[in-house]
C-alpha cells in the first residue's frame, strides 16, 4: 500500500463519510486527484504498535527535523532497532528502546513508540526518558554504537560504508562524524523521543517542560497519524513534533551558537576548573612533550563548550594524527588512522602495534578494518611516572612510521 506523507494541515472533513474505527477531528487531510476532485482522508488509528515501528524503520524522517537548508535526502541513520542502555554493570542492559537514530550532527536520538490506550505504560515510558538521559551519555560508549550499526546494516544486507555515504555524501569524513557522536554522548548531548498516533494534553505538557528545562538534551514528541481514503484505500501519514517551544529554541540556540577555537591558555584554564591542578599537569605534560618534538604539529580543534588538541605528524599519506587529547579528560586515538599507516599495515606489525597500545589501556580491534577510537581516561594515570610509559609508546610509533618511510 503506497503511503503520501503530508504536513499538518486544517481544512474541514465531512463527519458523514466516516466508517467504523475512523476518527472524525476539527482538522482534515484532502488530497486533490489528477482530475482535480477532492478526496477525503480519514483518521483511522494503527493496527498495532509494530505498524508505527516498521514506518519508522522504513521513512525515519517522519520523526522530524527542521533543516539548516533546503538540502534534500535522509536526516536520519538507524542505528539500531529493540536495542537497550547499558548501566554502570557492563553485563546488565535494561531499559529496552524502540530504536536508536543519529541525526546528521552526530545526535544520538533514542526513540520510543506507544500505543495512545496504554496510560499507565506511557507514563512509565516518561520516567524512562529520565533514566535513558542518565545513563547513556555515561555508559555507553560510542563503539558500542558503531557495532551496533554495522551489525544492523549486516542484518538487511547492506554496506555500511554505502549507508553512510548515502547519509552524509561521498565526501563526508566517517572519523569526524563518529568523533562528534562520541563528544555529544560524553557532554550529554542526545534527543529522546516519544512516538505515538496521539500524544493527550498532559503528556505534551510534560514533554515541552523536560525539553526547556533539559540542556543540552532535548525531549520531543512526535505525534504521526494516518489518513485513509474510503474510496481507493490510500494512506497518508501527518508528522508533528512537540516540544520545540519559542523558549526552548531560544534557550538551547543561546547555548550552541557559540563557536570557539580552543587555544593553550583557554584550554588549560578550562581543564585545572574541570580537573583540578594535579590533572592539568599531566595534560601540560603531554602538550610540552608534543611541542618539543620536531616532526609533531599541535592543532587545536573548534568546538562549542568541548574540543582540545591533536598531535600530528607527517607520513607517507598525509598528516595523521597520533593522537587527540580533548577537553573531556581522555586520551584517544583513530584505529583506521593506523591501519593505514606503513609499516602498522602489514599483519605482524598491526599485532605488535595492539600489543604496546593495550599495555598503556588503548584497545585496537583485531582486524585492522574495523573502526574504532580507543580511549584512556587521564584521571587513571595517577602520576607523571604512570604518563612515561604513555609518552614512550607514541614515540615509539612515531619513530616505526618515519623509519618505514
């Protein structure tokens, strides 16, 4: 059955040619046949819960997003479908969600659907917002979510490579994207979403209460309702996203308008108030020791309220980056950046490059094509003599490639 996907509309519908189980509103949806006679669409709820997540599966962009421009395409990569958040147990996930979808900035966006008859069940599904904000940007980290791509585009038999070219476009940075994944997830950054054929006056008031006060999360309704034509059986679907208050917007778009490049005194200034004296030290440490050397360059990354600095060098490639310290107290590196980098391509010098980087915490997948961006807290590193062995193996890497080349 074809589906028309139209905007909320008001004109008038006609009581009258409404059949048992259709909904008769204030509001109405027509659609004007080749022959310019107006047909009637009528309200008729799901059949089922599952209805409403396959039209999701299958056109995600009904959930809603005001674009920045009038580009066309699909605002949204499904991640995952039934999945659920980790806690602070690695072996015990609760709170199963409907689906999980980034959006083109790299948002996670955690989806529920419900049935509007469910009270009791939509109220529990609020609470869980609350526990979903809680715990994910805390506990799940964003190779979990590359996994869990991949294994789904594996599922329907799909390129992960081609779904994400198809998403972002053939000259999209894939590393870059999964980076500002992981920066939103840490600074909880991340849209929850309740879906259902109706959302009722009190539920909509709650959401548009959590979404002005949440910053920087964002809590939204979607309300998708479907239309029927008595005469032919085609459907429409009608998308509308609560939440989005005046006050919200202006709230939120206060926070992320500004744009920033983090220099040394900024950074450094902003780390000692997060971290503390003892923890800046050890990134100054770091930063000094990259600066001495020669054949690194230090770049600093834009960013809003987040970002730090890379340390590149040159190799045969290109600039690649050893690695990135970030304004969140870790310390990461890029598998894929390494996986490219001679002599770490062959097998045995890829195994021996794994070896030194997991003794310092940083875990490199066993095959090299697999993404990944291993990362060491620095508040593990106790003193400047738990940082050495840290310093050592960069520089150890750094003296493989340029020997290779």
């Amino acid at each position: 059955m074809a589906y028309c996907l139209l905007p909320v509309t008001s004109l008038i519908i006609d009581r009258c040619s409404l059949k048992k189980g259709e909904i008769a509103v204030s509001g109405g949806i027509y659609l004007i046949q080749g022959n310019d006679r107006l047909v009637a669409m009528n309200e008729r709820p799901y059949d089922s819960e599952t209805l409403l997540q396959d039209l999701l599966d299958k056109y995600p962009n009904l959930l809603g997003l005001e674009r920045p421009d009038d580009r066309a395409g699909q605002d949204w990569l499904i991640v995952k479908r039934t999945g659920s958040v980790p806690t602070e147990d690695a072996r015990i996930e609760r709170w199963s969600l409907n689906h999980l979808f980034l959006d083109r900035q790299g948002i996670p966006s955690l989806v529920e659907v419900q049935p509007d008859d469910e009270y009791d069940l939509r109220k529990e599904t609020i609470g869980q917002m609350l526990n979903y904000a809680a715990n994910a940007s805390v506990y799940w980290p964003v190779e979990s979510i590359l996994e869990q791509f991949e294994i789904n585009c594996r599922h329907q038999n799909r390129d992960p490579e081609r779904v994400f070219e198809d998403f972002l476009g053939a000259g999209a940075d894939e590393r870059e994207f999964w980076q500002r994944v992981k920066t939103n997830l840490q600074a909880g950054k991340i849209r929850l979403i309740f879906v259902a054929d109706r959302i009722p006056p009190e539920v909509q008031r709650v959401v548009e209460f959590l979404n002005k006060q949440m910053d920087p999360a964002e809590v939204l309704a979607v309300e998708i309702k479907q239309y029927i034509s008595p005469e032919n059986g085609m459907k429409t679907l009608v998308s509308r996203s609560i939440g989005q208050t005046v006050e919200a917007r202006q709230k939120k778009s206060s926070t992320t308008r500004e744009r920033r490049r983090w220099d040394e005194h900024s950074f450094f200034a902003e780390y000692r108030a997060r971290f503390g004296e003892d923890e800046a030290g050890l990134v100054r440490e770091i930063y000094d020791w990259s600066d001495r050397l020669p054949h690194l360059q230090l770049q600093w990354a834009t960013g809003d309220t987040y970002g730090g600095f890379g340390a590149r060098f040159a190799a045969e490639n290109g600039l690649t980056e050893l690695f990135f310290v970030g304004i969140d107290g870790s310390i990461q590196i890029a598998s894929d950046a390494y996986a490219a980098l001679s002599p770490f391509n062959r097998e045995d010098e890829w195994h021996e490059l794994r070896n030194r980087l997991s003794s310092i915490g940083l875990a490199l997948p066993t095959d090299p094509g697999e993404k990944r961006l291993p990362n060491i807290q620095l508040s593990t590193l106790p003193n400047e003599e738990a940082l050495r062995p840290v310093l050592n193996t960069f520089d150890w890497i750094v003296t493989r490639v340029r020997d290779a080349n």
